[in-house]
C-alpha cells in the first residue's frame, strides 16, 4: 500500500475573494444540520488559492456524527 499524506497547505484566508460567497453559502446551509455533522472539510484547489474560473469546483467531504436513519437525497 502507498503511504497517504495530509497536505497542510488548506486554508479559509487561501479562499478567493470570488469563491468567498459559496463557501458561505454552502457552510449556512450546513449549519442547519449542525447537530448531525461532526466536522467539514474543504479541500481541492478552491482551498488551496488555486482555483481557475471557470473550471474549478467546490470540494467538501461532510462527515456525519452517526450513521443516517434515513437515505439521503444528493
């Protein structure tokens, strides 16, 4: 198996002043169901300051406190 790696280079203050309104809207809606997520990850280019419009994709993983009673809608 290759080794996995965490990349540190993620940051919110990395996030383009373009990219700013999705990732606050996308992080208010989240926040409804705060009491089922036990944490968010952003990560990819829009993370890191690399983003290239209009290519580029919000990336998030949501991670869940508990397995969902009920099947979830994408």
């Amino acid at each position: 198996m290759k080794p996995i790696y965490i990349k540190k280079e993620v940051a919110l203050k990395k996030v383009s002043v373009k990219y700013n309104p999705i990732v606050k809207d996308v992080k208010s809606e989240l926040l409804k169901f705060s009491d089922k997520i036990h944490s968010i990850y952003l990560y990819g280019s829009v993370a890191t300051g690399k983003a290239k419009s209009p290519t580029s994709d919000l990336d998030i993983v949501v991670v869940l406190k508990a397995k969902p009673s009920t099947k979830l809608k994408a």
